[in-house]
C-alpha cells in the first residue's frame, strides 16, 4: 500500500484527484466516499478504510473526538478489537495508493497488524490556512484549527517507521502555475506514475483551479510550538528537493 495523507484541508483530494486522472490504481472508483459541498469533485476514499480509521479515533464520542483526540496508545488499544479486519481489508489496497487524511493518527494501527506500507506521500499547506478552512467548515475557533494541525503533523512525524519513505508535497506550489509542474511530478516520481511533462501540464489545465488556493492572503503570529514545527516540516521539504 502507497498512502497520500496530511492534515485536513491540506489539499489531500486535489492530489488525489491527480493520481487518480494519471491513471493511478486507488481502488476501486465505483466505492469512493461520495463528494460533497465541502469537496465537490470529490475524496478519492474508500469507505472500508474509514470503517477501520473511524471508530480507532471516534471511538464513542463520534466526531466530538476532534476536540479530544486520543493518544496513539488509547488508537492501539483501541485497534485490538478491529485487528482481523484490518489484516482482512489491507492486502485488498496491497498495490494500490490508497488517500486517508486519518493515518496520520491511526497508521501505527495498521502497521502493528501487518500492513505493507512501501511509501508515503504527505501534503503540506500553512497552518493559518488549514485553520481557516476548519473553521469555515466546523465553525470552530482559529486555535483549534491549529491545534489540530499540529497533532496531525506531529503524530506523523512520530509515527512513520524510519524504513518507510516520505516524501513532502507543497500545496501551495501545486496551485501555482509557476512551480506545478516540477511540484507534481516529483510526487508522480515518488510514487511510480511514470507521466510525460505534457500529459502532467493537461492535469493541471483541466483539473487545477485557482479557487482552490483559499485564504492564500491570511497570516498570523504562529505560537512557538506552531511556528517551530512549521519551520521544521519546510526544512524537511526543502531537504528532500536537495538531496533528490
């Protein structure tokens, strides 16, 4: 399994969508989570991973978890009881890509039952953004919009296995015409879509929108926990451009 995943609202379904019109094995489209107002063109998802996924962060506070996420010890505690399922559902995306916004919580779940992760592909976008976008959307305030941005980015961090690679993809370069191409094609690259300059260029003519990039123009005065993980998740991304 190749996993694309980030914080919500990072731009995790636009580069979806990309891999998915590249040709990209995500499973079967006919099971794709539904779109809705939130992201019309749709998730690219498939609902047997959220079955898993869901209930290891919900447990029985439903979506009211978010205001509460638990530790990575309560979701492996938790994934106890859904092991024969994750172990029966996993070799079905073996060679798939599969997107999922919540293994940046959960992925220690599955890779403790097995799973086979041979890469992973992370959106990053600026927080300030990423919080505007949350509270659009859940009505909550700016703090915990980055606050959740946070736990997200640092469970990741702490979580994927050294042996598994990551790679960075920049959300905001990926909605500049500018630097688009070389942005994507570097993430095709890194998870084995082989696609000509001109056929990834077709990608962004006909599925990129300038109306995506929301709240391009908002800045804030990050705190330091914020700030300092921000500075280090832009570090590691322009460390991978240098050493590829």
């Amino acid at each position: 399994m190749k996993i694309i995943t980030g914080m919500h609202r990072s731009g995790t379904s636009i580069v979806a969508k990309l891999f998915y019109e590249a040709g990209a094995n995500m499973g079967s489209a006919d099971t794709f989570y539904p779109a809705d107002k939130w992201n019309p063109d749709g998730y690219f998802e498939q609902p047997d991973i959220h079955s898993i996924n869901m209930p290891l962060i919900n447990g029985h506070l439903w979506k009211f978890a978010y205001f509460w996420l638990p530790s990575t010890q309560t979701i492996l505690k938790r994934a106890q009881n859904y092991s024969d399922s994750i172990r029966s559902i996993a070799p079905k995306y073996e060679t798939s890509i599969i997107k999922e916004t919540r293994f940046c919580l959960t992925l220690p779940a599955w890779l403790e039952y097995d799973t086979k992760v041979d890469r992973i592909l992370v959106c990053l976008r600026e927080p300030i953004q990423v919080a505007m976008s949350i509270k659009k959307r859940n009505y909550s305030p700016l703090r915990h919009g980055l606050w959740l941005w946070k736990i997200h980015n640092q469970r990741l961090l702490e979580n994927v296995p050294k042996d598994i690679p990551i790679w960075y993809l920049n959300y905001h370069n990926l909605l500049n015409e500018a630097t688009y191409v070389e942005e994507l094609s570097r993430a095709f690259d890194f998870m084995g879509i082989d696609l000509k300059e001109s056929q990834v260029k077709e990608l962004l003519q006909s599925h990129v929108k300038p109306s995506m990039n929301h709240h391009s123009g908002s800045t804030i005065h990050y705190p330091n926990d914020i700030d300092g993980l921000w500075k280090h998740l832009q570090n590691k991304y322009r460390t991978q451009i240098q050493a590829k």
